[in-house]
C-alpha cells in the first residue's frame, strides 16, 4: 500500500472520530485497513453463529434437567456456586431465556483457530459499529456491512434502556455513540442510565451491562430484582449467573456429558465445536480413585500441576465467573508466564476457592503470527506490526433458531504478548473480506 494512501485513510478514520470518544480512557493504535481474511473464513464465521446458539441452548437445558434431578446434579451445583440464594432462585424462573448476544473469543493458530471463551456480555459492540462504519466509507466489505452492529442491536432491543455500571465505566462512551446512532437512524426510543440509579420497576425494557457479580454494589438492585420476579420485565442479558460461566467448555469435555451434547448439538456440530474448543478442566478438588486420573493430564491431584515445568505448562487458568476478576483479563493466567511459586500459589488458590468460586484450566493455543500497518504517531508515519490476533464476532440472536452476524473486532497485540486483548500498544480494527 502506497503510504500516502495509508495517511490519508488514517486522517479520514481520526477525523470521523467521536467528540465523546468510544471507551473512557483507553486508547489504540490506528490501521490503514481492516484485518482482512478470506472469503471461505468469513462463510465460516457466519456459520459458527449458528453452532455457538446451539451449544447455548443445550447449556440452558443441561442446567435445568441438573437441577429437576433429570440430569448429573454435579452440574447446577458448579454452576451455583458462591452464588446468593434469591438469585439462584430466580434464574431458574426463566426457563428458556438466553442472551440475545453471542461473542465468542478466536485466536488465530497456525492449524486453523480456536474458541477461548465466550462472552454473553461483551464490550465492543459501539465501538465495532464505529469502525465498521468507518471503514465501509473507505471502500472495505466489512462483515456485517456498515450497519450490521447497529441494525443487529436494535433486532434485540426494538427501544428502552442501556444500563451501564459504575464497573463498566469504561464502555459508557461507545453504548453512548450507539445509543445516538439508533435514535439518529430510528427516532427516539433508547437512553443509557447509570446501573446503580436506575428505578428497574419502571419496566422498561433493559440491555444490562454489567456482569452478574456487580449486583452487589448495585443500590438499584432490589427495583431490579423485584421487577425480574414480577414477570412483566424484559432484559438482556437473562438474570442467569450460571451462563456466564466460563467453566461450560469444562463441561463440554466432560466425558459423562458426551452423549448429551452429541444429541443435542447433531454429531457434525459437536466434532466441529470439538476441533474449536480447547479441551478444558473444572478444577473440583474432589479425591480421585486411586485407580483412575484426570483425563488428559494423566494425574490424580491437583496439586501434581504445581509441579509441572515451565515448558509443561501450556496451559491457562481462569476464573470462571461471578467475580470482579473474571471481568477482562483479570483472572485469566497463563501458565508459562508464570514463575514456579507463583504457578503453585494460583493453583493453590483454585482448589481453595472451589466452592465459592471454581477455576478452570485449559489448554494454551499460542496464535500464529499476523502483519498489519498502523499508524505510528510519535513518527508521523505508517509501521508494520507482527503480531497476534484476537477476532470477536458479534451474533445477534434473532429467534431460537437464527443469528445475525453484526461485524467482528480484530485486536492485534505484539507478538510477545500472550493474551491478546486491547491495550495501548494493540491494533483495533474492524474485520473484512479480502478482495481478489
């Protein structure tokens, strides 16, 4: 790309910028172009919408046929745990409810990609529709074209209110712009309001963002909650901490639940999901018989993975949900970053906070390495960046059976970064297809 073409896309997008900024805070560096990839990818990425619903779905199930004894009651009992009571309680009301948007977590690797997480409440969604946006006016065919994010936000909220979270502070600038853009395109029908003051027993209907966990410090939290019991109320995400745990693709290798997921999701799925998903472990401290091992680590405690080399290490720990930590990559730790005694004092924190709040391990996928131009501005001029990438497709759920792929945020953090997630020194950028 000439460099002076490169220029002057950068001075379009920083001009395009909103007055108000996208998140609080927190900056990135520009690219002259999107993350582009294949076409035959982007055909994937949209059917993977479909399989992530499913695999949704069948969670939500799974939970319920645990707790009415129809199912392992191992499983409620995870997925409950360190949560209150009248939550629990209340979750379980609302059978058939599941979030109405889907962000999975993709790492590029050397043999394809893999799914590291989902997120049922993500960042991201304001500020993928500015760069979508921004970068359709370039000439780029980006997924979900120039208004997907916004069009698709809208099939999930007709109107009401975006509720934002002194912890999630950070985000209110880009629901913000959002919010401005469905009013500018649709008239009025949506406001943001301040989690914490909001009166919830108004009925409006609600996009919460905020994570379960923060309904503790919520001083509205009684409205909210009051409202949820009354019925009447509608929000998005579901009052349902269980599905923002982590440990569900635990739960998906788990091998006493093989035949249900291989039922509930059709076998090709399943052996899809299965070559996506990184094989991954609740860590129960539960004795294990002295003739049996944790499957695909070949031990029979625990505490044997303190002593695991560096090198033997390829794995992540992670907090699984309901907890401030499990927000960003707060509780995310990878283990051959890690020096010996602190690898052994997290896995000694796993085991002791089983019970109030499990820890997941899973197999470590290191991301190939990518290219990508950014604008340098202490210099003035464009750079090339070798990095790794974090792709996060946003899926709008339009009925039980159909998504909508709204755009996806690329994140290319320097290669000696491990987790990739935004940061200064990371590229953001929206997702395209690359022309022929």
């Amino acid at each position: 790309m000439d460099d002076s073409v490169a220029l002057e896309r950068i001075q379009r997008v920083r001009e395009r910028f909103p007055e108000k900024g996208l998140f609080a805070q927190k900056e990135w560096l520009i690219s002259p172009q999107p993350f582009l990839i294949k076409a035959e990818f982007a055909e994937e990425l949209e059917r993977l919408g479909h399989w992530l619903l499913k695999f949704i779905r069948a969670s939500n199930l799974l939970y319920h046929l645990s707790v009415k004894g129809k199912g392992p009651s191992w499983v409620s009992r995870y997925l409950d745990a360190g949560k209150p009571p009248r939550l629990v309680e209340l979750s379980r009301r609302f059978r058939y409810e599941i979030p109405q948007v889907i962000r999975p977590d993709i790492i590029l690797t050397d043999g394809g990609y893999a799914i590291s997480e989902l997120d049922s409440v993500p960042g991201g969604i304001g500020l993928t529709g500015w760069l979508n946006q921004t970068y359709r006016e370039l000439g780029f065919d980006v997924l979900g074209g120039g208004d997907g994010m916004i069009e698709g936000f809208r099939a999930i909220l007709p109107r009401g209110v975006i509720a934002v979270s002194n912890e999630a502070e950070t985000y209110r600038p880009e629901m913000q712009w959002l919010c401005d853009q469905l009013t500018a395109k649709f008239g009025p029908g949506w406001s943001i309001a301040q989690a914490e003051m909001w009166d919830f027993r108004s009925l409006d209907p609600v996009y919460r963002f905020f994570e379960m966990f923060d309904l503790a410090n919520l001083p509205s939290r009684d409205s909210l909650l009051e409202a949820a019991d009354s019925g009447a109320f509608r929000i998005t995400p579901p009052l349902k901490p269980y599905l923002e745990e982590k440990l569900w693709f635990g739960l998906f290798w788990s091998k006493p639940l093989q035949k249900f997921w291989r039922r509930e999701l059709r076998a090709s799925h399943w052996l899809k999901l299965k070559s996506l998903i990184p094989q991954t472990w609740v860590i129960d401290p539960a004795p294990v018989p002295h003739h049996a091992v944790i499957p695909g680590l070949e031990i029979q405690d625990w505490r044997e993975l303190k002593k695991f080399s560096q090198r033997q290490r390829e794995y992540v720990l992670k907090v699984s949900g309901f907890s401030e930590l499990a927000w960003g990559a707060r509780g995310v730790f990878v283990g051959q970053d890690l020096p010996q005694r602190e690898w052994s004092d997290r896995i000694d924190q796993a085991i002791a906070s089983f019970n109030e709040g499990p820890f997941i391990l899973q197999k470590f996928f290191k991301g190939r390495l990518v290219k990508q131009p950014f604008f340098n501005a202490a210099t003035g001029s464009i750079e090339t960046m070798i990095g790794r990438v974090r792709l996060c497709p946003y899926y709008f759920v339009l009925s039980d059976k159909k998504v909508r792929l709204g755009g996806a945020l690329a994140t290319i953090a320097p290669a000696d970064k491990k987790i990739v997630h935004g940061m200064r020194d990371a590229i953001m950028v929206p997702t395209a297809v690359e022309l022929l």
